[in-house]
C-alpha cells in the first residue's frame, strides 16, 4: 500500500500526544525522525545537549514502534547519513515516496525554512501543525502585541492566569490578591550558606543512554562539555518521576532561593525540568497542576508556588511568544553596538574570576547553570564587557541540554544582552560585582574585590559596569529607568573615569580577563 503520510519528528518534537500524530493510521502513515550532525555543529554544541536529544529521540522511536507504528529512523553513525535535516529528509521522500509531510510547528526558524523548502523542492503537500504543547499560540501572541509599544511579560502572564484558571481565587483574581509575589523571592543564603541540600532525583544512563554516550564522545571529542555526569531524564515517565521529586522536596523553598548561588552547588532549589520540558517529555499543564495542587494542600507557600508558575506559564510562555512575533531577524539585534568577541574562557571555566569559574565549570560539566548564573554571572560578563551579541548566543545554545532556539535567543538577545534596545526588557540588567557578592559566596573565594573598579584587586565586573555606563551614558540617560544608576555615574571624575576606561580596556585586550599585575 502506497505510504499516506511522512510524519516528521524532531528532537525536540517528543510528545507522544503531539497534533502531529493526530488520526495516525499505522497501516497509511510512517513516522520519520533522523540524528544528523549539523544539528550538534550549526553550534559547536556540547556533549551533554547532544547526549540527551539522541537518547530521548530513540527511547521515543522505540516506544512508537511498541506502539505498532512504522518509524523509519537514520542514526547519525549510518553510512548513507548525509548529515543534514534537508538531505535525510529527502532521502526518506525518495525512499518511501508518501503523498504528503504532517509535522507540528518546529520550534526554530532555521528547521522551519529548511523542511519547508525540502517540500517545495519535491512537490509534496506539508501539513504543520499547532503546537499543542503550549497553553498559548503563535496567533494569540501575536493578537496581545498588535498596537503594544512594549512587550511585557506581566500582562500577558495576567492574560494566561485567567484564561486558563491558574491560581485565581474564587472572585476570578488573583490568589492572596496579587499576581507577583517577586518581593519575597530574592533571598541568599547567607554567611551559613544553604546547609544540607535535598539532591535531585538522577536518572543513570540506561542501554540506550549509554550507547549514545558512546556514539557522542567518538563522534564530537573537541566538543565542549562532559559525559561522565549524564543524568537527565531521556524519557516522560522519568520526566514525571522528576517533577514529582521536585515538588515533593525542592519547590518549598524554590521561591526564597531562586536568586541565590553557592559555589559547586549546581542544582539548589531549582526544578532541572526544562529539558524535560522542551523536549516536550513533559506537558507544562502537568507541572503547574502539580505546583498549584502542592500550594492548595498547604505544602507549599503562595510565594513559591507562584514564583515557579510565572517562570513558566509566564517566562516561557512568553519567550515563545516573542520569538516567533520577531523572527527572523530578532538574531541579528545589536542595539548596543557591540563587538568584542566571547572570551575563550567561556569553553573553558578555566579563568580567575570565581564566579564565572563556578557557573561555566558546572556548564560544562553538566549542560546546567540556573537562571541567575545565566542572567547575572555569564551574561551580565558579556553585556558588560560588549560582546557580540550573535556570538553569545551560539554559545548559549551550544552548551545547555535545555537549548533550543525560540527559549534560547529572546533570553540572550533581550534579557541578557539588551541587544534589541528594550524590546523584552525596559533597561538592561546591569550590575556590578557586589550584586553577586550579596547572592553568592563567590567572591569569598575570588582574589577580586566587588567593591573596587580600579588597582589589582578590582572585580572586573565592577570596572566593567562603570566603564559600560560610560560608553553608553547619553542613551542610557535617556532611559528614565537608569537614571539612579547614571547619576551616580555622573558623580565620578575625570581622573576616576580614565582609570576605569584604562582598565578596562587593559582587560578587553588580554582576551577578556584582567592582565597580571594590571593596575
Ligand atoms: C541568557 C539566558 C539563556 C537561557 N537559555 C535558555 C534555554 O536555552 N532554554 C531554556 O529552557 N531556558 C533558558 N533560559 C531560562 C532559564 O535560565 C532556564 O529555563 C532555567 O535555568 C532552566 O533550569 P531549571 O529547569 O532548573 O529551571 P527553574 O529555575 O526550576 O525554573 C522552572 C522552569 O521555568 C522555565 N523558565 C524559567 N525562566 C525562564 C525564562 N527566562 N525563559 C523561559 N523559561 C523559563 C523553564 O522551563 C524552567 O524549567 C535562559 C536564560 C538566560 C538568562
Ligand atoms: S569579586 Fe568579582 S569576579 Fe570575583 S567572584 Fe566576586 S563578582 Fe566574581
């Protein structure tokens, strides 16, 4: 019998209830998943993020096939693999010849425009989608940004809370009467420290797992990152298993803690659900069931609990949102004019400041850094020092397992970066190092002071910061929200000024890290 439909599945596509495979008939219709290389090199990307796509992908071929579908399937170490998206897809076309591709929405533009492109090129009919993984659509984002100058996450998370009914009272608003509990949500740990942490639930390599360890570590040796520490869930059940163990013992102080940093304490408070998620291993429905559900028994405060669901029916919600609103082209924002290559460190950790040592070692030891590490350790760094914006962001997706693009760029090129000049956010996240002092014990350890912007001792973010105002005074002046910030700016003097500016080109020019010795 003539094949009905090719159904396409991504990497990122692992839901098993996904639009795509809606009315799939196993006797008409074939699904089609491929490992190709470029997906690990288009970014140098890690080990660990490319371990995890492979596995979840064949721990989710294997459970399609249980279910009597016909999935056909190239690994990336096939002799006839061409290494590309396009290439294996018409290879498949070739072989199989169906009369028409059903795919749901890819989640990058990059994917789109190749499969779209393939399907022109061949003739055949392409069917894409919604994505029903998301509690809101391309459209109906699109639909709350027309006429809207600025894009903020809080009204659209209001927008999401009521519709879908998510911690309201029985009025209709807003549980404990506001929406944002953030106030009670910036806490450190302290001079104490976090004290006994509960660890997460790991999931050792299986069969699968381990063999795809071994394909990567052969194949993309000079990748960064590790594999010894691989313990992600690769498959939903596992994905529940770790929702359930985050909420049974994390989510209580989730809230309180979701600012802070320790030293080689990569996990904290925080859930590691989001590769989970993205890979669509687990339905974002379900984890805020379970924190809400956790919050009406009394287990956990209305601040946590709110505090983790704005991260995601908010943040992420949001972030998607925005992505496809601005794309293509969001990629190429550079609104601060910023032109300083990523600082080879970054592939590395091997550097003298103690928090960047911190979060980009624990980066490439396991694919992680939480949310302020990204925001306020590695990214501030880069606003600061001016790197390329286009640069930073083939870094972030290269070496988080929860990288894909639509979550990846508008964190990096509007949260981090400022790069779209105030689209995501209404002024940069701009700091110096006493901002990490106050949340981590990281300067502590660090032969740098946070305090000082000049001499040998200066925390280079702190030069870094004064000098960034400087640079960009007459726009951030404009900017009501900075106006404490560049008044204070305005009280240094022409000799401080010039020793920040000499220091911090001393640093721009020994590859991003302070000079020996520099004054
Ligand atoms: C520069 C930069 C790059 C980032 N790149 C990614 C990325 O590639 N993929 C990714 O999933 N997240 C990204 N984030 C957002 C956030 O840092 C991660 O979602 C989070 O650290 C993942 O760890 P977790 O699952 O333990 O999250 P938790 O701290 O437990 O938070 C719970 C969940 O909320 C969601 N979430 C939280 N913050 C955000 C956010 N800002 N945007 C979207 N969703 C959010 C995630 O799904 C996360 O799993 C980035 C943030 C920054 C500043
Ligand atoms: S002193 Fe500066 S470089 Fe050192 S840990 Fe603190 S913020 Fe980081």
């Amino acid at each position: 019998m003539p094949l009905r439909a090719l159904i396409l599945v991504l990497g990122d596509q692992l839901d098993p209830t996904s639009s795509a495979l809606d009315g799939v008939d196993p006797a008409r219709d074939a699904l089609w998943m491929a490992e190709v290389a470029e997906e690990s090199t288009h970014v140098w990307s890690s080990k660990p993020r490319t371990a995890l796509f492979l596995s979840a992908m064949r721990h989710f071929a294997d459970a399609q096939r249980g279910m009597g579908r016909t999935v056909h399937y190239t690994t990336l170490d096939d002799d006839a693999n061409t290494g590309t998206l396009a290439g294996e897809l018409r290879r498949a076309i070739a072989a199989h010849r169906p009369e028409h591709l059903v795919m749901t929405e890819p989640g990058d533009w990059r994917v789109r425009e190749a499969v779209a492109a393939v399907a022109r090129d061949v003739g055949l009919p392409l069917e894409v989608r919604t994505d029903r993984h998301f509690l809101s659509t391309v459209a109906e984002f699109a639909a709350h940004a027309k006429g809207r100058k600025q894009l903020r996450l809080e009204f659209w998370y209001r927008e999401l809370r009521r519709k879908h009914r998510i911690l309201l009272d029985a009025d209709g608003g807003p549980e404990g009467g506001d929406w944002n509990y953030d106030a009670e949500n910036r806490g450190s740990f302290g001079k104490k420290g976090p004290g006994l942490l509960p660890a997460p639930r790991t999931f050792p390599p299986d069969t699968i797992t381990r063999e795809v360890l071994a394909l990567v570590a052969r194949r993309f040796a000079d990748h960064p990152g590790r594999l010894d520490a691989f313990d992600w869930p690769v498959t939903p059940a596992e994905a529940r298993e770790a929702l359930d163990d985050f909420i049974a013992h994390r989510l209580a102080e989730f809230g309180t803690y979701q600012d802070a940093m320790w030293t080689k304490e990569p996990w904290l408070y925080h859930s590691r659900l989001a590769a989970a998620m993205n890979l669509k291993l687990l339905d974002p429905r379900d984890v805020i069931a379970a924190a809400e559900a956790a919050y009406r028994a009394g287990r956990v405060s209305l601040a946590s609990a709110e505090g983790f669901i704005r991260q995601i029916l908010g943040w992420r919600e949001y972030v998607r949102g925005l992505y496809w609103h601005l794309m293509p082209g969001y990629a190429d924002h550079n609104a601060l004019g910023a032109h300083e290559p990523l600082p080879a460190f970054y592939w590395s950790g091997d550097v003298e400041m103690a928090c960047l040592r911190d979060a980009i070692g624990q980066t490439l030891d396991f694919g992680y850094a939480h949310h302020i590490q990204r925001l306020m350790v590695t990214g501030l760094y880069a606003l600061l020092l001016g790197v390329e914006p286009r640069a930073v962001h083939e870094w972030y997706l290269a070496v988080y397992v929860d990288a894909i693009e639509w979550v990846e760029l508008p964190n990096t090129i509007g949260m981090a970066l400022h790069a779209d000049g105030g689209i995501m956010a209404s002024k940069p996240y701009a700091a110096t190092g006493k901002y990490i002092d106050r949340m981590s014990d990281h300067c502590r350890g660090c032969r740098f002071d946070p305090a000082v912007a000049v001499g040998e001792d200066a925390c280079p973010f702190t030069t870094l910061y004064w000098d960034f105002l400087a640079r960009h005074e007459t726009r951030l002046a404009a900017n009501q929200r900075m106006a404490l910030q560049v008044k204070n700016l305005r009280r240094l003097d022409a000799d401080q000024r010039a020793a920040i500016a000499a220091r911090a080109d001393a640093i721009r020019a020994h590859g991003g890290a302070p000079p020996p010795g520099a004054g």
